[in-house]
C-alpha cells in the first residue's frame, strides 16, 4: 500500500480474496489459528495495502504470491510493487507472529539482510561525487591504521568483491589480538562503531590478490562501512540519517540492534522439516553496511525506487554504478558497484538477494522501464526470487489480455 492505507472503502472482493489466501497459506500451520486469522484479516484491511484507482491488478497478484508462499512453506512475506517509477502496491501476507497471532502487513519489520550492500554502496558513491572519495585510491588514504595485506585495496574492489576478503567462512578468518574468536563473546554494542567490527577479520589473510578475481564478501563490505565512516567524518549513523533516510523519508528503517518485542518487528521461522519452529533473534548490527538494516516494506521500496531514479547520486555515478566491473586481466563480473547487473540498454536489470537465518530479501529494478518489485520474507529457505517472477508472469498475463 503506497497511498491507500487509510482507505475507508470496505472491499468485499479484498476481504474475500484476503480469507481465501490466508486458508491456502494456512495449511501447512496448525488449523485452529485458522478463525482468528480470518477475524485479525477483517480488522485489519485497510492497512494491507489496498490501492483503489492506483493498482488494478491486486487480486491476480496476490493470488500468485499466496501460490507461492504455500509452495515455499513461507510464514510470513511482504511485498512492494513499482511502475512507471511510482510505488503502486504493497502489502503484507501470512504471519508475523505465530503465537500471538499477528498478521504481516506492509508495516512489518523485516531485516534487509545484504540488502544493505547497495544502501552504504550509494552512501560510498554519493562521496565519490563529493570528491572526498576517490574509488580507486588505496584505502589506506582514509584508514590509515590497517595492517599490510588491506592498505592497497581500493574502494571500488570492496564494492564489486573483488578485494579478496574472506566471505565468513570461505577463508581463514582471524580477529585482532584484542578480540576473541568467539562470536558470543564479543558481540557486543561497541561494534555499533563499524571501526571496531572491522576487528572480527582484521588480521585474515586474502584468498587472492585485489582485483584479479570475484568473490562476494560481507567483510569487506564492512570494512566500506568503515571507509565511508572515516571520509565523511560522521558516525555511519548519521550519515545515512542526513543523506539517505532523511530525504527519502524512510520512518521505520534502523539497525538490527538486540531487542525483544519490538513493535512491528516480525519473528523468523523454519519450515524445511515440515514443522514451524521459530528461529532464535540475532543481532545483526556489527554488519552495518553489509547486513545489518532493517525496514518495512514500504520504506524498502522507497529505497529500491530511489535506487532506480538516481535520486541519491548523479546520472553519471549511476551509470557507473549500473555497468559491471573487470577484473584486472579484464574479464567482466555480474556485479557493478554494490548491486548485481544483467543486460544492456532498456533491458537492464539491477538486483540484490539478502539472506539470514531471520530473512530472505529480494529487490530487482529495470531502471529504464521504470519498474520493479521487492520482497521480504521471514522463513528460512524460502526463495523470494520465485516471488518476483510470479509477480512479473501475473503481470505480463494481465496486460496481455488487456
């Protein structure tokens, strides 16, 4: 729901097709929760997203999304819909919280998982412009302090993976002197300052010399968080409020700090061995850029908009950020400057996936046909990239027809 949520036509069609989906995304959950979804749907339409005059096509979307949910065995998902460069669509599906019944809507907190890689990629790049950072100078220039083996790699290598920085557990990974090894050991809020993340892999050794190869790491995007943070001369925290949250206007979004019952955050669940079972929270903030943010749907697709429409940097740094990156030896990679890229010219796709036991993201954009689609999911295992082909399948079937 971009416009419509305080919307006070009572839709008889929504309401109907809202119990049929919740029946059919029902069935994999204990029945007798099955009245009191269909009571907790009937209190709470007009927040779901309804767009009356904006989006003509919600009900063949939503049954698509609830096809797939029930396929996927997802708990709980939301979704968010562009075109012509507009938000048109949002709204939650499925549950939020099992045990107290609390449906998902396009209000629900979802993590963004390394979703947040494109967020602090524009937040590198809107410096870039600034001219205070410079892509291909070594990153030392800004963080004097690094040992040896990450003085010579350059922010453009952190932001297409090609830095050579272990990814968690595809390397050798050694913290500070200072640190533990132990993850439960030092979790803690001092890592709310990305310089002392940055000391859970300090000391690890490269998997290969920067620039020669690809290979996706959330440590070096860290490490970004980092850069960015020491350029721009603020905590990472208030750079993001003054030059992205601010101007898009982005209400729910935060870092993924450790709490309990907050309000609209949604629990995670797994379903693979055919039971639902909760999944224990984890404090992803230490992630920062590479992990660690959090939002409703509404404010996810404002980002992916603003993705789209360079709102957040110019045209010429966009175009930069959109074509994808060579290797030293000049082979091209999928990945352009925080985002993946397929296709050239008005086929141009721009996609991120996120994954963490509590979520699977997805946020797919053709920025020159104005159009795209995100998704959030709270199971694990669930693949939202089927989601968004569902959506665009429904679509084409609808215009087609008409």
């Amino acid at each position: 729901m971009t416009h419509g949520s305080h919307t006070s036509r009572f839709n008889l069609r929504v309401i109907t097709l809202l119990l049929i989906s919740y029946r059919r995304c029902l069935r994999f959950h204990d029945r007798s929760r099955l009245i009191d979804g269909m009571f907790l749907m009937l209190v709470t339409v007009p927040q779901l997203g309804v767009c009356n005059n904006v989006f003509r096509f919600d009900e063949q979307i939503d049954a698509v999304v609830i096809a797939e949910m029930e396929k996927q065995q997802i708990v709980g998902a939301a979704i968010g819909i562009i075109q012509d460069s507009k938000i048109v669509y949002t709204r939650g599906y499925g549950w939020a919280n099992l045990k107290t019944n609390t449906p998902v809507t396009d209000e629900t907190v979802f993590n963004w998982a390394s979703n947040s890689k494109p967020l602090i990629a524009i937040a590198a790049l809107q410096l870039v412009e600034s001219g205070r950072l410079m892509l291909d100078e070594p990153i030392a220039s800004y963080c004097p302090q690094l040992p040896p083996q990450l003085r010579p790699i350059t922010s453009r290598q952190l932001l297409c993976h090609q830095s050579g920085i272990p990814h968690y557990s595809n390397g050798i990974v050694i913290p500070s002197k200072k640190r533990s090894s132990s993850d439960d050991h030092f979790n803690t809020l001092d890592d709310i300052n990305p310089r002392s993340s940055i000391d859970r892999f300090i000391r690890s050794p490269l998997l290969f010399e920067s620039g020669i190869k690809t290979s996706y790491s959330s440590y070096a995007y860290v490490l970004l968080t980092a850069v960015v943070q020491a350029v721009g001369k603020d905590p990472i925290s208030k750079q993001l409020q003054n030059r992205i949250i601010d101007p898009l206007e982005l209400e729910s979004f935060q870092l993924d700090l450790p709490a309990n019952d907050q309000v609209n955050w949604t629990l995670a669940y797994e379903t693979a061995t055919g039971e639902t079972t909760e999944v224990p929270d984890y404090a992803h903030f230490w992630k920062h850029g590479a992990g660690g943010y959090k939002s409703n749907i509404k404010d996810f697709a404002k980002f992916a908009l603003a993705l789209g429409g360079s709102q957040l940097i110019n045209s010429e740094l966009t175009e930069k950020m959109w074509t994808r990156q060579k290797t030293t030896d000049g082979n091209e990679s999928v990945y352009g400057l925080g985002v993946l890229v397929s296709d050239y010219g008005k086929r141009l796709k721009v996609s991120h996936n996120g994954s963490q036991d509590e979520t699977r993201t997805r946020l797919v954009i053709y920025p020159h046909r104005r159009h795209g689609i995100v998704v959030m999911c709270n199971t694990q295992g669930s693949e939202p990239k089927a989601i968004t082909t569902a959506i665009y399948s429904a679509l084409k079937k609808q215009t087609l027809n008409k």
